[in-house]
C-alpha cells in the first residue's frame, strides 16, 4: 500500500478535527519509516535487476504490488513453500504467462530480509504500520472526549479499505465509526457468500456488543420515497432565509423527482441543490439539461477511481451495458478478455473487481452492479453512446451476443422461428442482441419491434408495449408496430385503444387481411358486431384462402341467427383446414340451432377424432347424443372418463356434476356444476351448458326457482334450445316441475 492512501486519509481526518497534520505525530513516523523500508526495497531490486545472475532475471518488468503480494507467501508458509503454489498465486497477480519458482521467491526474500532488516514487515505490509499509527494518534486524541467519524468508502474498497480496519481496531472503543459504502461492509458469512475470493469485513473486528449493521439498500431504509422528498425540500427551504420564494411540493413533483433520482440520497441531494440554485421545480422533474446534470454527477461519483484508466473504465461500461449477467461469454466480453484469457483468467477478474469495487459483487459466480449504480451508469451512457470508447464497448458486446446466437443455431439446427421461442437460451440471447443493438443505434425502430414481438411471446405483453410504442415514436408510419401493439391491448383487454391501434395500421397498410381479421374480433368484443362482420368480410376479400377467416365470420353469421351463411363458411373452412376440431364443433353447434341433432352429432364425433385430447369434444359427442330417456350408469362411467381428458377444464367439471348426478348424489353434482361456473367465467358464452345443468340438478334436489332461474340464464347465454332435450327426463322424476315449468318449455321450442 502507498503511504499517499494513508496520508490522504491522515489528511481528512486532520481537517474534520481541526487539526495540522503534524498534530498525528505518530503517523508521520510511520509514513517516514515506511517510505525509508520502500526506498531501501526499491534500491535492493534494482541491484538484484542489474546483477548478471540469471536467478533474478524474472523480476525484470514486475510491478512492485505484484511482486509485494508474492513475497508476504514466504514467512506465511507453515511448510515448506512449493513451486506449485507460488506459480498459481504468480498467475493470479502477474498475469498469464508469468514463470516464478519457490526457490527464486526465498531468494529475493532473503536478500531483502539481510538488507531491511525489521523494516522488511514495514515494506511488505504498510498498512499496518500506519494504520496502527494512524490509529493510536485518534486514540489519544480521544482522550479528553469520544469522538465520532463518518467514513465513506466511496466506490473503491481494495487498499484504502483494508487500512481503515487497520486504523479502526487501533483508535479503542472512545472512537467511534459510522462506516458507508455499496457494499456489504458488514460482511461476515453473508458476504462471504456473495464472493468467489475470501473477504473479511467490518464484523471480524469490531465487537458484537458495540456495532450495529444498517441497510441502506433500496429495499432497507436508504431509499427516499416521495414523502421523504417532500418533507426534505420543506426543511431545506426553511432552514435558508434568504431563498427567494418558498415553493410547496406537491406529490405529483415528488414522484417525478423519485423518477430522476431513483430515490437515492445523493441524486435527491444534486436535485435540491439545482432548486436551489434556480428556485425552479422544473429545473427537476422536467428539464432535461438539468436531469443530465444529476447524470453526469452520479457518473462522476462512481467512477471516481477510474477516470485516468481507460481499460478499468471499458470494463463497468461494459457490465453496465449487459441486459443479464449470467451469460459467461457476454460477461467476458464485457471484461475485454480474450476467448483464451477468458477459459484461465475468468474467475480471477471477477475476484479483482469485487474486492476493488465496492458496487460489484458477485452472485452465482456472476458480476452484478449495484442496482442504483447500473441505472444511472446506463443513463450515463446512452447520453454519450456516440462516444468511440463506449461505442467499441457496444460493438464488443454485440459481436458476442452474435457468436452466442450463431453457436445457437448451429448446434440445435431450428426449423421455424416457434422452435427458437421455445429454447429459452435462444430466447435470453435475442434480447441481448436486441438490446445491444439499441446501444449502437437507438433510432434503430425495427430493433424495438423485434424485442416488442419476443417480450409477446414470452406472455409479457405490458413490456411489448414499451417497445412497440417506442418504435411507433422512431417511426410513426410503422404498420406492424401499431397492429402488434393492438394484438397486445387487445390481450389485456383494453379494445377501445387496440381499435385505434388496429386502424391506424390499416391506414397505413390497407391490404392486410389479418389486420381486418383482429379488428373484427376487437369489435366482437364491444359487441359492435356489424362492424365486426364488415372487416370479416374484407379480411376474406384479401385472404380468399385462409380458413381462420370464414370460420370467424361464421361465428358471427351464427351470432346473428343468420345460419343457413353460417354453415356456408364453416364448409368453405373445413374445406381449407379439414383437420380443426374446433371448426367441426362449431359448425356442430350451428346444426343444434337449425335443431339438427343428428347433424351436430356427426360434427362432433369428427372434432373428437381430429383431436382425441379436446374435452370439449368428447363432451359434446355425449351431449348431443342425450334423448328423451334418463341414461344408466355407464354413461355415468363414461363422463368420467371423458373428465380425465384434461381434468382442469370447465368442461371436465360439467362431466363430473352430471356423472355425480346420475349416481344419485345430487349436492355433490352440483357442487361441481357450481366450479364449473367458476371455472368458464373467463370464457365468455361457455357457461350455458353449465347453467342448464345446474338447473337440472336443481330440480332434483327441489330447489324450483334455482332450477327456473339456471335454465333461462342458460337460454339466455345463448343455448342451443334443442339441448334442453335432458329436461324429459323429469317427467317421470320430477312430475311436478316437469308439468308446471319443463313441458311449457319444451313445448314453446318443439323439442
């Protein structure tokens, strides 16, 4: 460690006490020691560099923190050190490639121990002769009165923070620290988790009974919410007489501020100080110079230790641009390691990062930033994505993501884009490659489709939006952008804005069938059905060929009574697509309304035989079969099994009511009946055969009203009237209701 951390720190601390620096008069002993054990050090290697001995020729071009790190093995060894260790701890701090020996390292040991002396400890480990100092100055400064100090880490963790456990364990209990960072400082176990390299923290040295650990985090106490803000400005303008007007927050304001800063107490910070500065809330929450100016603060903040190393720099760009951190390949990039460095020096980085940096830790052998810290990093970046050091960054990343994508493809061989949805490592690397991409050109629309269209697939459809209607703002005449955007309201069940969505479209892109197609069903939805059947129509005009086209306006025909034309399409579907089970049932059920029976049985028992796995078939096949007569057991037996088909369907339920029922336990039937009702309410006009069942049941148990009351909300969700057919059961069981309600029934509709 270099005395300069020591003397900066000194340096603080002098000025929080108001004290010269001379006053630390223990310290300054310290710093000239160690700097005599440096110089002493310095001049013993370079006499050991100019030998002509081959057996030191490996110190030429060793930094001399490398070579320190190397040294401190030689007196730790409990055994004797061998060449084994020594090489994996040279290739851990040197770097790939460097060759040292057991033997070579006792040497230079030797000799700087014959040449230092008792000053070697003070060379090969500084930081505990000058924390010790350093520590023992506050301790007698303390003396007369405790003292209390807040020591902020800042973002680096590596040797000024060992140095401050070192100063802290020296000053005694009458000094006291509030210690604040990024990190888990608290460490222990906990930490020791989050970490591939072993870290000692805060909890190693201080007693149990004299610390408290306080999480700052976003999900501890150290978040700001809008209250917070609100009660913080009130303070602030009230402790400056001099502030020109006195400005209420309202919570609107506040919640915009929580936008800008995340709520973190240094961005808050930056925020009042530009009220302040302006007397403007809109300075805040609206002006985007000044929102860049939180930016470029918290920037600052962060990379504090950075800004003169261009290569450390590339690196937390590089994992602050990462959509994920558990992609390795990625990850290397990010860290500009070759693919070679990459198989040998992985781990190692990740090490460094970690104990250099206190907003990386590791998670699942992973770097992740901080989440503050990666947000405004981001924000950071996308303003300066022009810049040709973040620029080759994106580059970077992007042709890793490509070569993830390209191995992908090459060894599964996918045969169609449902395939590549399916594989969820393909799916996690499109969206890193999407991203990527955004990075390298944001007015890039067609990027934000194409991530809108793989966030649809994944069923996260208010996140498809986000995209979709960033690419409707980069290029407000992009057809597809707008339909797909009204395929997602429509999935979330707002018509009215998928409606506008979906014309927009048209007007852009009038002959795409598919479009007429889903504004049809947008209007079905708001029960405008004339509409519906208008775009249906002109859908069919383009698309003469496509079965999906006449099958809905088939179902709108049948909506309308008009079912001599729903019979029409349904045949022109069937035609087209012969093997849909749901068209067969469909058109099953325009044949119960025509009072058909026979008809609709036979198009049930080909839905059934399309698709042996749909329980709605099988069960319509024994509906539709049902006559006059109360059927015996093994019907019973039957739609039980016809249940196990897919025992989560409300249909399946209806099976198991009936079959409860027609085996005498009536409350138990209807009981499922009523979860059938439960189960179907998401699935508008599947209730009626449900409702006529419960009625059915009703009526046996004796309950007439309830009875009355299913059978007409089942007419009424629009049942096929020749299913009431099961209601001649009751003349021979329930003669009184039979005669009084089911016979006028049954009569009204000639069945």
């Amino acid at each position: 460690m270099r005395p300069s951390i020591s003397l900066f720190l000194c340096k603080q601390l002098a000025w929080a006490l108001e004290k010269e620096q001379e006053a630390f008069k223990e310290h300054q002993a310290a710093v000239k020691a160690v700097d005599v054990a440096q110089n002493q050090a310095k001049n013993t290697l370079d006499g050991l560099h100019k030998d002509n001995n081959d057996q030191y020729g490996w110190l030429r071009g060793i930094a001399g923190s490398g070579l320190i790190t190397l040294l401190r093995m030689v007196p730790g060894a409990n055994v004797v050190l061998s060449d084994k260790q020594v090489a994996e701890k040279a290739q851990e701090v040197l770097g790939e490639g460097a060759v040292v020996g057991a033997t070579q390292l006792t040497h230079v040991y030797t000799r700087l121990r014959n040449k230092l002396g008792q000053r070697l400890d003070d060379y090969l480990n500084p930081a505990l002769r000058l924390g010790l100092a350093l520590g023992r100055d506050l301790g007698k400064f303390a003396r007369n009165q405790p003292l209390l100090f807040l020591f902020d880490t800042y973002e680096e963790v590596d040797e000024a923070d060992a140095l401050l456990r070192v100063v802290m364990v020296a000053a005694g209990a009458r000094v006291g620290w509030i210690v604040a960072g990024r990190d888990n400082l608290w460490a222990g176990m906990e930490q020791r988790k989050r970490t591939i390299g072993k870290v000692y923290g805060y909890k190693d040295i201080v007693p149990s009974d004299r610390c408290l650990a306080v999480d700052f985090n976003a999900g501890g106490v150290g978040a700001f919410s809008a209250n917070d803000i609100v009660t913080y400005f009130d303070i602030l303008q009230a402790r400056l007489p001099d502030f020109p007007m006195q400005v209420a927050l309202s919570e609107n304001d506040a919640e915009q501020i929580v936008e800008v800063t995340q709520g973190v107490p240094l961005a808050v910070k930056i925020a009042a100080g530009l009220f302040v500065e302006t007397a403007d809330l809109e300075v805040v929450t609206r002006k985007s110079d000044r929102k860049r100016e939180i930016i470029d603060e918290m920037f600052l903040r962060y990379l504090l230790h950075v800004r003169d190393d261009e290569s450390e720099r590339t690196r937390l760009y590089g994992l602050a641009l990462l959509r994920r951190a558990d992609e390795p390949f990625a990850v290397a990039a990010a860290l500009h390691l070759s693919t070679e460095q990459a198989k040998t020096g992985y781990e190692r980085e990740l090490i460094r990062l970690h104990r250099r940096y206190s907003f990386i830790f590791t998670e699942k052998e992973q770097p992740t930033l901080h989440q503050e810290v990666r947000y405004f990093l981001r924000l950071w970046l996308k303003e300066h994505r022009r810049n040709p050091e973040v620029e080759a960054v994106a580059l970077r990343l992007n042709a890793a993501h490509e070569q993830v994508l390209q191995r992908l493809e090459e060894q599964w061989n996918y045969t169609s884009l449902r395939a590549r949805l399916e594989d969820q490592e393909w799916v996690e690397t499109y969206l890193d490659l999407t991203e990527q991409r955004f990075w390298l050109d944001p007015t890039y629309a067609v990027a934000y489709y194409n991530r809108g269209v793989t966030y649809d697939n994944l069923k996260e459809h208010e996140r498809a939006m986000v995209d979709y209607t960033e690419a409707i703002r980069l290029d407000p005449t992009y057809a597809f952008a707008y339909y797909n955007r009204g395929l997602a309201y429509t999935t979330l069940e707002d018509y009215e804005a998928a409606l506008k969505d979906y014309t927009r479209s048209l007007e852009l892109n009038p002959h795409d069938a598919y479009i007429y197609n889903d504004r049809a069903l947008a209007y079905i939805a708001v029960v405008e059905y004339a509409k519906a059947l208008a775009d249906f129509n002109q859908a069919i005009e383009i698309g003469k060929d496509v079965a999906l086209f006449y099958s809905n306006r088939a179902w709108i025909y049948g909506k309308l009574a008009e079912y001599q034309k729903a019979l029409i399409d349904y045949g022109h579907a069937i035609d087209l697509q012969p093997d849909d089970a749901n068209t067969y049932i469909s058109r099953g059920y325009i044949y119960l309304h025509l009072q058909n029976q026979e008809e609709a049985y036979k198009d049930f028992v080909l839905a059934a035989e399309c698709n042996q796995e749909d329980v709605n078939a099988a069960w319509m096949v024994m509906y539709a079969s049902f006559g006059k007569g109360r059927p015996g057991p093994e019907v019973a037996q039957r739609l039980v099994e016809i249940a196990r088909i897919d025992p989560q369907r409300y249909e399946a339920a209806t099976c198991r009511g009936i079959a409860l029922g027609l085996q005498g336990k009536l409350r138990e039937g209807l009981a499922e009946i009523e979860q059938a009702i439960v189960m179907s309410q998401n699935e508008p006009g599947q209730t009626q055969d449900a409702y006529f069942w419960k009625g059915m049941l009703c009526a046996y148990i004796g309950r007439n009203q309830a009875a009355i009351e299913a059978v007409e909300k089942a007419l009424e969700e629009g049942l096929p009237p020749i299913l009431l057919i099961p209601l001649h059961w009751l003349e021979r069981d329930r003669p009184e209701f039979y005669e009084r309600y089911a016979a006028p029934l049954l009569t009204r509709y000639n069945i």
